[in-house]
C-alpha cells in the first residue's frame, strides 16, 4: 500500500540542495576528497520522507531516534556494513532504531546496484558537508551537517515539525549586536579564543537535562552583578572553580587532544548540571564559576523592564517588541531583568519545554534582546 508523501520534504527539498552546493563551493579550507558527496533535490525529499514517517512509529512502545547520513561506506573510516544493504523506508528504520539510537551513530544511506536508495549500515566518523537528517522526536526533523571542527559541532539547517518548516537564517550572524555564543551557534564563524563555542556547549548541556535552568555570564573582575543577586549567594564559591577556565585557555598537544576534549565535556556537564537547581548560575566570561542557586534581584534605583525585543534566526522570522512575560515563566523574566540592569552580561536560559534563549543589551535598539535559538540546538 502506498503510503502518502511528507509535502513538506518536498517544499524544503530544492533549497536545502542549494544550501549544500553553496556552501560546497565557499568550503575552500578543505580538500575535495574531505568533503561528502552532495545530493540532490530528490535524494533530499527521500530521505527526509522516510525520516518522517518513521519518526510517528514506534517499536515495541519506544519512538525512534535516529540519524540518517547521506554518504558511501567508502567516504568513512571503519565502516559497520550489513551484508544486505535495506530498503529506505520507514518499516526498516524503525526496527533497526533501537540499534542506533546512541549519541554518534548514523545510518549510512547510498544507492544499491539497482539505483535506489538504501541503507549500507552505521558509522561514526562522517565527511564535512555531509548531509545528516536527525529524527529528533515524533514529527520533529533536523537536517543538519559537520562543521569540520574537532570539536564534533554540527550546523543545523533546518527544522521540519509536521507542516512547519524553520530554515535557519544565516545572514542572522551579520546583523548589529549579535552575541557571539549565537554567531557560533550559526556555525559559520568561530572565535579564536574558543569563547564562544564553550558557551554553546554549555547550552547544549543544558537544554539536555531537561529541567530548565539558568545561566549568567558576568563581566570578569567585576562585582557589579552582585547587586542584582540576593546576598548572601545560597552557594557561593570560593575561590572561584576555574577548572573550566583553565581547560578553555589550554592548546594541548596532538596527542593530548582526546584526554583534553574529554576533561572539557565533563567539565562543561558538571557545570551545566548546577543549572537544575533552582535560581542561577554565576559564570564568569572568562569561565569562572561564582556560585549557583542564585535569587536574582532588579538593582536599586532601577526600572523594571517593560518591553524586550525578540528574534528568531530564521529566514522570515520577524522581530517583535513584548513584555518579558511573553518569553516564559520566571526564569525569563528575572533574566530579562538582570540584562536591564547590569548590561555588560548576558543570560542563557533553558526551558522544560525545550525553549532556549539568550538573552543581551542591544545598545542599537537601547533595549533586552533575547535571542530564540532552540532550533539551532536541537
């Protein structure tokens, strides 16, 4: 029985392969044998079908988490091949999902002998530029790629959920006022200092847990932000935990590199783990833990914030001037409040839901920004 077509991977499917061939061309740092092999339209719409579709299954009571690579078993290292490749349909990728379902694990697709598109088996290890469709949750798809960093980081280009398709905006990163930690998200730009990419890993730590939470990221050498905090601190630290300070500064060695990746992950849960516990971490911008658990306070003298400026980077994504209410619960609002007052810091905050924001003072529009980036994370 013919099952009917997910309209949206057609409608998405001609622009995410001009994305892919774009970014191809403007990908000169690495050689042709590094990146992956590109697909085209149709392939694309395959693919994401497929994705979909088995996305509403579920095998025996549990649904499917799965991650579909778009790469020839040859354009990996180590290779898990089935003896006989199967078919690309949602049947096959449901029962095969319990097996793959792990942090790292792709399904490889290619075409078989015949012409048709197939899956070869898992890998671990893809090319820069490889297209990846990520089954994230029932009806919920992220197509995506690696970023060619060491660091594993990969760059969503869009979220499909249901009918509602969210192509990231990359020209999001050019505009006034842009924080680095979502320039880094857009996965385009880097800094030098790594600043900005500890700060997304500490986001993803964060929204992983599920719990919501709450992280500010102060001015170093400054107590300025201590008039916006309860006093005393329920966990103040001192002296200050500079475990991740130290390791974010560090330029190990080649073959130090793993051992120092690994110290840095653990680091950075560790950290965003403190999140859980109700009130806010402390951080400083040099990586420098303060305290957590922290009551946030409007500082004396000043206003309470009114109005904040939101947006989305996504292409057709508007912004919007609204209550900080609007943004959440109370996590966002005293964040807001915090960015009003002390307005040399920024604050990321995660929701339950799975609702993630940065919020920054934009000196152009005198006012909070915050800054929806949860497509970026998932």
């Amino acid at each position: 029985m013919k099952r009917e077509a997910y309209t949206a991977a057609r409608t998405v499917s001609t622009k995410l392969e001009d994305y892919f061939v774009r970014h191809r061309a403007k990908t000169g740092s690495f050689g042709q044998d590094s990146l992956a092999s590109m697909p085209d339209a149709e392939i694309i719409e395959a693919i994401i079908d497929a994705a979909f579709w088995a996305s509403l299954r579920r095998e025996e009571g549990y649904e499917p988490r799965i991650s579909l690579a778009f790469l020839a078993p040859e354009e990996t290292e180590h290779p898990l091949r089935f003896e006989r490749p199967l078919p690309l349909d949602p049947s096959a990728l449901t029962r095969v999902a319990p097996a793959v379902e792990r942090r790292g694990i792709h399904l490889g697709v290619w075409r078989d002998q015949g012409g048709d598109l197939c899956l070869w088996g898992t890998t671990k290890v893809i090319p820069v530029l490889c297209f990846v469709v990520e089954v994230a949750a029932p009806g919920l798809l992220i197509v995506k790629h690696h970023s060619g960093e060491e660091s594993g980081k990969f760059v969503n280009v869009a979220v499909l959920e249901g009918d509602q398709i969210k192509l990231v905006d990359e020209a999001a990163s050019h505009l006034p006022d842009c924080p680095g930690v979502l320039i880094s998200l857009l996965g385009h730009e880097s800094r030098p200092d790594n600043s900005a990419d500890v700060l997304v890993e500490l986001a993803v730590s964060m929204r992983e847990h599920e719990r919501g939470g709450l992280l500010l990221v102060v001015p170093a050498g400054s107590q300025s932000w201590r008039e916006s905090i309860v006093q005393p601190m329920p966990y103040a630290v001192s002296p200050a935990f500079s475990e991740l300070a130290h390791l974010s500064r560090q330029t190990p060695q080649e073959n130090n590199r793993r051992v120092w990746r690994d110290s840095l992950s653990q680091t950075i849960d560790a950290i965003a783990g403190l999140t859980a516990v109700d009130g806010a971490v402390v951080l400083t911008e040099e990586f420098d833990l303060l305290g957590f658990g922290a009551k946030i306070v409007r500082k004396k003298g000043s206003p309470q914030v009114e109005q904040v400026i939101v947006t989305e980077p996504i292409e057709g994504g508007a912004a919007r001037q609204v209550h900080p209410e609007e943004l959440g619960g109370t996590r966002h609002l005293s964040a807001a409040q915090f960015v009003h007052d002390q307005r040399d810091s920024i604050a990321l905050v995660a929701s339950q839901d799975g609702r993630f924001t940065v919020l920054d003072w934009s000196s152009c529009e005198a006012m909070v920004h915050a800054h929806r980036v949860e497509a970026l994370l998932l």
